[in-house]
C-alpha cells in the first residue's frame, strides 16, 4: 500500500510539463471485463455510506492479482510521453 501512495504523490508532485499522458491509449490498455470481473461489487457497495467512502474499504474489495491481469503493460506504456 505504501508503494501506492508514493506512486500517487509522485505523480503530483512532478510538474504537468515533465510528461504527457494519452488516457485514451492508457485506457485502451486494460481489458475492461477483465477489470470488472476483478471487483467483488458487495465489499464495494459496503464501502459507501451515508457518511462518504471508505476508500481503504474500497481498495480491499479489488483482487489485486486479477487487476493485474486485467492490464496490457506494453500498451499501457505507449500512453505515456517524456
């Protein structure tokens, strides 16, 4: 999870100039049913109350291992541009 969390800080902390992202090319790159099929929708559902979302509950109702899977890492790669 740390991993996570430093990646999304990177990503924010680097100046918009030092890279281009194509999201139309990244989100070509997974394989959506796939990506769905690797969500359990109940644990997803309880991680939303009246109070907001509990995002560490919304992560835990991902299969990490099929997310994975889920993605073409040399398509994903081609999205972006230095």
């Amino acid at each position: 999870m740390n991993f996570k969390i430093l990646i999304f800080a990177l990503v924010f902390a680097v100046s918009p100039y030092a890279f281009a992202v194509d999201y139309g090319k990244l989100s070509d790159s997974v394989d959506k049913e796939k990506a769905s099929d690797s969500v359990d929708k109940d644990k997803l559902k309880g991680s939303v109350s009246s109070d907001g979302v509990d995002y560490n509950k919304a992560a835990d109702s991902i299969d990490k291992d099929k997310a994975k899977k889920s993605v073409d890492v040399n398509k994903a790669k081609g999205a972006f541009g230095y």
